[in-house]
C-alpha cells in the first residue's frame, strides 16, 4: 500500500468518496471514473433508449393494427406497461443499494431485459403467436380474427419480463454515471454538474433514432425487423457496458434505505411522548471515526419535522434499530420524506408525457402523412422524433447559453435553482395542452368539412400531419427543463447511501403519471359515453373530442401549477455543512440552520 500511495502522488489521489473498485479496494482518481468511465455509460444508454422507444413508440399502432385493440383499451395498455416500466426501479434500487450494489444489480437486470426483448421479438414474428389479419384500418369492430389468450398471453408476458428488467437497470445505471465523479474534488465536482445535461442529451440520440428509423421500419417493412435491431442494441450496448468495468468506481452496499426509514419512523413513533432535549447534540450519534473509516460524513442535526428526530432520544432502554435511530438516519429520513411533496407535483406532467406515444400519435393517423414531391409517407409515430430534436437542441442552449448568463446574474452554480427550472417546465405543459387542444378543434372541423366522419374507414383528412407539430416540438423544451431538472434534483436531494432511491424517485413519477394517464382516459371515456352518448374518446377519433380533453388537461395543469408554487413556499434545500467538529475534547456536532422558507430570496423560493 505504501508503493500505490507513492505513486498516487499522496492520499489525495485516492478517490475520497468512498468509492473503491469491485472487489471494495482503495482507488486511484487518475486510474478510474471521470468522462472516460462515464463514456461506457452513456454509450450504453444511446442504445437501450433505442430498444425501449422502438417498443413503446409504436406500440399503440401494433395494439390497434395487429392485436385490433380499441382506442382506450390500446392507450390504457401502452400506459399501464409504460407505469410498470417505470415503477419497479423501487424494488431494483432497493437491491442496489442494501444487496447486491449497483452494477451487479445492473448486470443481472439488464440480462433479464434481453430475455424480455428475444420473447417479445418472437411473438411479433412467429404466425401462431400472432392473429391474422383483417379489416381496414385500426380496431376493426367487424373484425372476427381477435388475438387468443394465448398469443395475448405470450405478448404480454414479454412485454412485462422487459418491465421487470428495467427495474434494475433504470435507477441505476444514471446513479453508475453520477458516482464516477468524486464530490470532495472541486474539478469533478464541477464536471457533475454538467453531467446531468449531458446524460439527457445523449441518451436522445438513441431515442430520436427509435422515433425516426426504427418507427418507420416497422411501418413500412415489418414488425419482426423492426423489433429484432432494437433487440441486437440491446446485446450491443450490454457489451459496451460490460467492456468499461475496469474504469469504473463503485459505491459500497449500505443498510436497506427502506430499513432505516421504517427504523427512524416506528422509533419516533413509540417515543412520540418522550420530550425532545434542549441542546439537539444531546441526541443519540455514533462516534465520527465510524464514518471516517467509511469515508462518509454524518449529517447535521435540522430542526424541521421535529417529531422525527425523537428516534435519536436516548431513554436508556432498548438500543435495536426499532428503538433508537442516529441523528444522521433521522437527517436522511427527513431528507428523503420532504421530497414527497415535489415528486406529488411531477404526477400530472408525468401524465401529459404518457400523451406522445398514444393519443398524439393515434391523432396522426387520421391525418394526410406525405411528403415531398414523390409522396413520401411518414409514420404517425415518427413525431415524435421532433420532441427529441427539440430536447437535445434545448439542453445545449441552455447548457452553452442560458446557463453561463444565469450563473453570472445570480451566482448560483446552476444558474437558476433545480425548482424553478421544473417550474418553467410546468408552465410549458400548460401552453402544450392548450395549443393541442385548439389544434384538434381544427383537425375536427376540417374533417367535418370534407366529409370524412370515419377515421376508421381508410381515408385520412387533407390535412397535413405537421400540424400537430407544435405540440411534439414545445413537449421536448419542456423536457429539457423538468425532466432534466427533475432527476437531478432528486438526486442531489437525496443522502449518500440512498441515491438509487432518490434517483427511483424521478422513475416513480413518470410510472405514477402512466398509471394516472390511464385512470383519467378511462374514468373520462366512460362519464362522457353514458347514457347511449359517443364520448369524449372513441375508436372513431373523428367522431371523438380530444380537442375537450387536451382543455380538460390544460386546465388541471394550471391547478397542478399552484399547488407547486405552495410546495415551493415550504421547500428548504438541504444543508451544505455535514462536518463534525472537536472543541477542547468535547464533541460538537454542528446544527444545520436552514434558511427560512420566507426569506424572499429567488432560488429559495423555487
């Protein structure tokens, strides 16, 4: 060991954040992590955002072509998956982050993944696994060739195995990338700032080429084909992970974040009557050398949600888990719980978002898909390839542009705080909904006015599909600041030692929303179709009110607005100061004063 520290140049080469390699060893900075790590990560993530938006991006088409689903039933099965897809990162960051650590859990997930994608494949392109055709169009109510228990069983089981894998791969293979840059070093630290940026930018890549090639290959040339390439990605970027595991820094297992929580919370439940002590360094803390040799800070006492920190009362009785907690298991509770609030505010744009690859792109298929001298046709879904554009076009001006103003205007490192970036997301979702709504009213009247009352006979309205446009292109600006600011910020919210869990936050949200997608379009459809009326959603869209339902989002995005600006109000950032001082041999743990919500100041407020 004396060797290695000669040659590191000193302790300080050694990575200070508690990182090691897999087998838990000390490692040298200059020999692991940074961009060149984070490389293997990214290029990765191009290619299984190309396997998963080649599935969910036509999917719905596949559910009304193929399986002949009608539209709430085909919508509501896309976000139903699409709400497990992004709900079993719980479990997955729970396994990381108390068994099997992060990249394990990763590798065993993203195996299960590919096993989910080869069945899926095959039950897209084997006869007897799929029904025949018929009818013209989509959801044929004529057609008598419905898909089997069977061939719907085998579908499904596919696609929720690929569920089940992304559980494990989606809260940690960002957290993977985030943990390659050490926060105890000023460049890293600067570096990780931007990484989250560049995160998004690149894993679109992969998305955009799902939304333009791979939709247009299973439109034009097949299903089977169109499935296969996002499969052999797959295979590929599973390869390129695995080959950068001599590069990367790894996080050790800690306690189960769930463990601790439930411990603080029943502990101060059963001292609910204990009186809390005047000086808060009364409260129970192990010694610092204990987190020393974990290379991990304890967290400072907070005086917000007092009644949690009675976990920490010494009371001279039993000292289990479910008795007494530490001050610094109190802190990451607390941190964890106050951050409910804002992931509750995510749920309703969660729920637009679920918009783009159902009713916005079954809104295509009704229109006029040519282009261009020749007639060239454009699948429904490859719109969607314009929310991607305008994503990654809007994450570079922000970070080449907007960011270095807003660092110089208001000496905050990110420009404007995390909150206020996901406000101006929100406020973006409003404009979306509004301008999708007056758009259908047009695409209703045109269709009226040529006569075409059927979107379900085969004939499209003579009006061009570009007119959905603004909605695709205004849904990716808005992604660039809420979706970006909202992983970050839940990952930087959350404590060491539950990272996974705070970035399964961000995966929760778009799972939440999906699942709210779904209950709102079914609960919608069948108030407006009682009483023998057609309803707002159809499987006719021409004879549908999407324009009504797009207000009626518009409308609940508004509320979802003010109750966020009450969330922001209450909201207090986590203390900077995790240290622990020694003062004449008294220990002194030093109490985190957080700024008063009502300070007034800008980035406080949001």
């Amino acid at each position: 060991m004396a060797g290695k520290l000669e040659a590191g140049g000193g302790d300080g080469e050694y990575t200070q954040d508690g990182t090691t390699d897999l087998h838990g060893k000390p490692i040298l900075r200059s020999e692991r992590g940074g961009w060149r790590a984070c490389s293997f990560v990214v290029v990765y993530e191009v290619f299984e955002r190309m396997a998963y938006y080649g599935i969910s991006s036509n999917l719905v088409l596949y559910l009304t072509k193929q399986l002949h689903q009608g539209t709430v039933l085909s919508a509501n099965n896309v976000t139903n998956w699409v709400g497990t897809i992004w709900m079993t990162p719980i479990i997955g960051a729970y396994i990381a982050d108390a068994h099997l650590g992060r990249y394990r859990t990763f590798m065993v997930a993203s195996v299960i993944y590919l096993l989910g994608m080869i069945l899926l494949t095959m039950a897209v392109s084997l006869p007897s696994l799929k029904p025949a055709k018929c009818g013209v169009g989509t959801a044929d109510l004529n057609c008598d060739q419905k898909a089997s228990s069977v061939q719907l069983g085998v579908f499904f089981l596919a696609l929720y195995i690929l569920a089940v894998g992304t559980g494990g791969t989606k809260p940690n293979i960002s957290t993977i990338g985030a943990d390659q840059f050490d926060e105890h070093e000023p460049r890293e630290r600067r570096q990780k700032l931007s990484f989250f940026n560049w995160w998004m930018f690149s894993i679109f890549f992969g998305t955009l080429f799902a939304n333009t090639v791979l939709v247009y290959i299973q439109d034009k040339i097949g299903w089977t084909v169109g499935y296969a390439l996002p499969t052999v990605g797959l295979a590929v970027s599973i390869a390129i992970f695995t080959a950068g595991t001599p590069f990367y820094r790894h996080k050790p297992t800690s306690e189960s974040s769930f463990a601790k929580m439930a411990g603080v919370i029943v502990a101060a439940v059963r001292k609910c009557r204990v009186p809390s002590p005047v000086d808060p360094t009364d409260l129970h803390e192990i010694d610092p050398e204990q987190y020393a040799k974990k290379k991990t800070s304890p967290l400072p006492y907070t005086p917000n949600f007092s009644v949690l920190s009675k976990a920490a009362v010494r009371t001279g009785g039993s000292t289990s888990r479910w008795s007494l907690s530490t001050v610094t298991q109190v802190e990451q509770t607390k941190q964890m719980l106050k951050m409910l609030p804002v992931l509750g505010i995510t749920f309703v744009p969660s729920a637009m978002l679920a918009q783009i690859n159902t009713l916005f792109v079954k809104q295509g298929t009704t229109l006029d898909r040519h282009v261009g001298a020749h007639g060239f046709e454009i699948p429904p879904a490859s719109l969607q390839g314009f929310v991607t554009i305008s994503m990654l076009v809007s994450v570079v001006l922000y970070d080449r542009l907007f960011l270095p103003f807003m660092r110089r205007l208001t000496r905050n490192p990110r420009g404007i705080s995390l909150l206020q970036r996901m406000g101006v997301g929100l406020v973006l979702h409003i404009v979306i909904m509004a301008i999708a709504s007056v758009t259908d009213r047009y695409r209703l009247n045109v269709a009226h006015e040529n006569g075409v009352f059927d979107s379900k006979a085969g004939k499209t309205i003579p009006l061009s599909i570009f007119v959905l446009l603004p909605q695709f292109v205004l849904m990716g600006v808005a992604d660039a600041f809420l979706e970006v600011a909202k992983i970050e910020f839940f990952y930087d919210q959350a404590p060491e030692g539950m990272k996974s869990l705070g970035t399964s936050y961000s995966m929760t949200s778009l799972g939440i929303g999906n699942f709210l997608s779904s209950f709102l379009l079914s609960t919608v459809a069948h108030i407006t179709g009682r009483h023998g009326q057609g309803g707002w959603i159809q499987n006719n869209l021409n004879a549908s009110r999407l324009d009504l339902y797009f207000a009626f989002f518009a409308v609940l995005n508004c509320a979802n607005l003010v109750v966020f600006f009450a969330v922001c109000r209450m909201y207090v950032y986590n203390a900077e100061v995790t240290h622990v001082v020694d003062g004449g041999g008294e220990k002194q743990r030093e109490v985190a004063m957080q700024p008063s919500p009502a300070a007034g100041a800008p980035d406080l407020m949001l």
